[in-house]
C-alpha cells in the first residue's frame, strides 16, 4: 500500500474519533447496547447461576458511583489510581470509573514483587490504590508506607480488608458515590469535560525483564484508533463473546477485554485464574478468542495427547485424515493460493465427520475470529488449529505501540507471518531488521522519562520496536526475534533462538525451552516438562515417578527429550543446532520469575538462575 493510501486511511479513521475519549465511546454503546450483557465473572455468583453479570447500563451506572467515589476521596482530574486485581467486574468497574473521574486509571501485574510495586507507586504515585485481597495488600506494603500521595486504598475482598484509617471496602466506596452524585450533579460532567483525546487513558508499566519497568502512557486518541483500527482488520463488526483471561496490564487485554467492548458492545467473560482457562472455553463458546501463543500450545499437546492415547488406530488415521482436509482448506484461502471444489468439499465432509465435534469438545465451535500475539506463533501450532478449520489470524505489537500494528485477518493472511500494517499505520524495516513503526497508535512517551523517549522514539516519530523482522512481496512482516535477544557465537554466527525453542516445543512433553549460545562456541538449551502432558506420558509408558523432579530423571523421558532435540536439530543449520541440554524438574512460571506474566521468557533470569546449569552444558 503507497503512503498516500496510509495516510488515507489515517484521515478516515480520526476523522470518526475526532473529539472523542472512552468516555463518549461508552455513552454510545450504553444508547445502543443497554440492556445487553457487558461483563461476567464468577466472583460472588447469586445462587443458582453460574456467572454475576452486568448490563452495559448497569456498567456506566456503578462505574458513575465509582467515580464519584474517587472524587469524594479526594481523586483530581490527571492523578493516578493503581489497580492490582485479577480479571473480575470490579476491575472494569474501577478502571472505568477512574476514567470518568477524569484520572488515570493503571492496572498493575499481580505477579509485581513488593520491591517493584515499591517503585512504580513511588514513581506514578497514585492518589488511590485498589487492591483484590491479602496477597495484593502485602505486595503494596512497603508502598502503603513509602508514598504520601496515596489517599486511600479499596480492597475489594471483605475478608481481607484491615479497616479503618485509609481502608475502604468496594461496597464503602460504591455507596459513597451514589451518595456523592446524589449531591453533587454536574461534578461528574464537568470532569468528563475535562478529558480529552490527548488524555492518558491508562499508563501501563512493562513487567520490567530487565531493570524497572517503565510506565508507557496512552492516551484516548490511541485507544480508540487501536481499537476500531484492530476490530477493521479483524472484521469485527458485531458484538461478540469473548473471554477475558489474560492480566489487565498488558496491552491486548485491554484493546480486546475493555476498550474494545465498550466501543462495540461485546459480552466478555472473566475468569480470574487462567488455569480455568479451558473449562471456561466449554463453557462461554466464545466467538472471538485470543490466545497468547502457550495458549494454543496447550490445547495443542492436550488435544495430541488424547488422540495418541486412543487404543483404536482406527480412529487416530480418521481424525489425521480429517486435520490433513482442514489444513489444506485454511492453507488454499492463504494470499496467493487458491481454493478448489475438492478442497472445499473435502474440508465439509471432515467437519461434518469429526472436526465440528472436536471444535465442540474445545469450546471453539463458535469461534469466527481467533487470534495470536506477544510472540511469534510457532507454524506447527497455527498448522494445528488450521487442522480443525480454525484459522488463527497472528497479530504483532507491543505496548508503546498501544497493541497490534500488523495483523492478519479475514481480509488477507498468511500462516507463519504477522500480516499487514493496521489501517492507517505506517510499519517499515530499518536496514538492520529492526521494525519501525509510526502513527496515530504510539504513546506520546514514557512517563516522566524523557531519556527512555528519546530512545524509544526517533525525531521523524519512528518508535524502535527492538524487533528483528522481515517482509514480502505481498506486504507481510514476520518477526525473527528480539534485537537484544539474538545469539551471536563467538564464531560471529547470529541466530535467531526462538526459532530453535518453537521447534524443540514441537515435542507434547517439553514445556518450555530456552536456547543459550550468546558469546559461546556453540548452542545448549534448557528444557522444562509440560506439568499436564509429561505425567501422562509416563503412565502410559508405566513409569512410576514421585513429581516432575523425578519424572525428569527417568531415562525414557530423557530419550523423548533427547528425540526432540534430534528432531529439531534436522530442521535446523549446523550452527543453529543444540549441542546439548538439559531436562528440567520444575515448571516455570510468572510466579516463579523465569516468565513474565504473558508466559514470554525472561532470559536473564534463566541465565542467573541455572548458572550452575549453564557451566555443566559448556563443561
């Protein structure tokens, strides 16, 4: 697309947000949507139902009581309130009626150690904090005591709310603003009058893999041309029913769990353990579902995991057969191939034999719109679901960049790439790889860093994604890895290290893997058991084993490991292949520090953690 064209598009698009924030974008889909269902979780269900739900009416209506409730605690129009809270009502709810009070709402990750939130309340200094339950009020601890400006703090779970002094329950602060609004009319408009398109609509601090986390600020113009630029791309034009899992801080979450629905009326399910995450698909059967790519992963290795335990042969060859018509249907609408009446028939006959059920069994039967980011989707996995005629359309971005700037979707795709530039967005390589990208969706900086800005953002408006990319002829970029995460040997060989970890997962009892080789002679890898499918492997190979730890000692899961190396090894070139490794007894997690809250590795923690790893594999 010529630059005219982009700017074009660009023209459109602010011309239908001109003048608008969140706040008009709500106003209108309450007009339009107001008695349809907005948000639903499971946290205090009235007996007899399975998910509490909210209308969009009562949406705005509590998220008014919740901003006069900020006021009345002394909330001013452009101050912060931190949120620290799973997937729930009362997080949309605070986030919203901050909003509203004209301040600026920011979540903050659940997993942030209490040094971390130490720094990021010093440096935001919220004027009101809100709080889930015990845990989250230990993490804010040494906060609650170091920063003045924090007036007041909301917990949100009775039991855990101390009381007194600065504490308020959820119900304390709803009522206080219905009573506030009752007595103070035009306060809420007037604040509302006071929001503007270059408003912060959040600050989002990065999970800060290296050093501290850097609060990325985004305004309303941002969000709303994110929002309806990605539902254009997506071909998202009605309301739909998603499910809300992954934290609040992270940037597509909130493009597709609050900013998005408010602006087109969906009805998103939140779940506050992601663990839950695949009982709730069978149960919600949203229409559009968004998967980080451990995601997809899972339903991968658990789906290949039931059909290498099913004893009938039969059934196995039907249910390939049935994957290898899927694929090939979802490969012929690719760009630039072409589909057949054969294909197409093939692929009918397969849906109606067994692929629908399998669909049905996952709880994606009513999927008309799946989606991938926060990294590279491994093709095998996409060539999976593209298996069960689901077309898993990878997008890329990033937080300064307010979510995705390339997408696939219904309009053009291309397994094994990120897509196109977003409407309006201008995305280009630099002569190093690097991904470049400038438009209406970059945050204005960092907040109260005028270095990091700099560096983020050129003097022609280019942000430097720190991205290693490539494009086509047909305008599609496919990301290579991190700039700062590329291997380069000590024989000059740069190597990508994702690619050699997505192939190595390949394998249903790896978990995670993570190629090491920076300034090295060669490549080592360390591997983690999936905790799910690992066990299960081992039953039906007899074994007795005690826990994971133990299960990795076992020299036939060893030999697995090691196939799978092997495996890997024959995709790949001489110096991009793992020399050695070593199995893991444990999981990571967020919890555990070797994975940020959106499961991506965090190198340097392996890199300290399993020094003592590192020195055997180079012994």
């Amino acid at each position: 697309m010529s630059s005219t064209d982009v700017l074009a598009e660009r023209a459109r698009l602010d011309e239908e947000i001109a003048g608008r924030t969140m706040i008009h974008a709500l106003a209108d889909t309450v007009a339009a949507y107001g008695d349809s269902p907005a948000y639903s979780d499971k946290h205090h269900v009235p007996e007899g139902e399975s998910w509490r739900t909210l209308t969009w009416a009562q949406t705005r209506e509590l998220a008014l009581d919740v901003a006069a409730g900020l006021v009345e605690l002394g909330v001013g129009v452009g101050d912060t309130v931190a949120i620290m809270a799973t997937n729930r009502n009362e997080h949309f709810l605070a986030d919203i009626g901050a909003v509203h009070a004209g301040a600026t709402p920011m979540s903050i990750y659940n997993t942030l150690s209490t040094e971390q939130v130490a720094y990021v309340a010093g440096h935001a200094e919220p004027a009101v904090v809100v709080v889930e339950n015990a845990d989250h009020l230990t993490r804010w601890g040494k906060a609650l005591d170091a920063t003045g400006s924090i007036r007041a703090v909301v917990v949100l779970d009775a039991d855990a709310n101390p009381g007194g002094g600065r504490f308020r329950s959820w119900d304390e602060l709803v009522a206080a603003g219905a009573a506030y609004r009752a007595a103070h009319g035009d306060e809420l408009a007037a604040r509302a009058a006071a929001v503007t398109p270059d408003s912060p609509a959040t600050i989002l601090y990065t999970s800060g893999t290296t050093g501290n986390p850097k609060g990325v600020v985004l305004t309303h113009r941002n969000v709303l041309f994110e929002a309806i630029g990605s539902q254009e791309a997506a071909g998202l034009v009605d309301p739909m029913t998603g499910i809300s899992y992954l934290p609040l801080a992270h940037i597509a979450e909130r493009i597709l769990g609050l900013y998005g629905p408010q602006i087109q009326g969906s009805h998103m399910h939140s779940i506050g353990d992601p663990s839950q995450l695949l009982a709730a698909l069978g149960e919600v059967h949203p229409t559009g579902f968004f998967g980080v790519p451990r995601v997809w992963e899972k339903i991968k290795t658990g789906l290949s995991a039931k059909l290498a335990a099913d004893p009938n042969p039969d059934n196995v060859t039907m249910v390939q057969n049935a994957m290898a018509a899927g694929l090939a249907w979802v490969e012929a609408q690719e760009v630039g191939r072409e589909m057949t009446p054969e294909i197409e028939a093939a692929y009918q006959a397969a849906e109606e034999q067994i692929l629908g059920l399998l669909k049905l069994l996952l709880g994606l039967d009513q999927v008309t719109w799946a989606g991938s980011a926060a990294a590279p989707m491994p093709l095998d996995v996409a060539k999976f679901m593209a298996g069960l005629g689901i077309k898993v359309f990878d997008v890329y971005g990033m937080t300064e960049t307010c979510g995705a700037i390339t997408a696939n979707g219904p309009g053009g795709f291309k397994l094994g790439t990120v897509g196109r530039a977003t409407p309006g967005m201008e995305v280009k390589l630099a002569e190093d790889g690097e991904v470049l990208v400038r438009g209406p969706v970059t945050t204005p900086g960092y907040h109260l860093q005028e270095d990091a800005t700099r560096a983020l953002i050129d003097e022609d408006g280019w942000v430097h994604t720190g991205d290693i990319g490539t494009l086509d002829e047909d305008g599609f970029f496919a990301i290579v890895d991190r700039k700062k995460e590329l291997i380069i040997t000590s024989q000059g060989k740069n190597i990508a290290p994702s690619n050699i970890e997505n192939l190595l997962k390949e394998s249903p009892i790896i978990g995670h893997a993570m190629a090491i080789g920076d300034g090295r002679p060669y490549v080592v890898a360390i591997l983690t058991l999936d905790g799910e499918i690992a066990p299960l492997v081992a039953e039906q190979l007899g074994l007795e084993f005690t826990d994971l730890a133990d299960l990795a000692q076992k020299p036939e899961i060893v030999a697995i490991a090691q196939a799978a190396v092997d495996a890997a090894n024959e995709r790949l070139s001489r110096p991009e292949q793992v020399k050695s490794f070593e199995l893991l007894g444990v999981e990571w997690t967020a919890e555990s520090e070797e994975l940020t809250p959106t499961l991506k590795l965090k190198r340097r923690v392996v890199n300290t953690k399993y020094s003592d790893v590192l020195d055997r594999l180079y012994g």
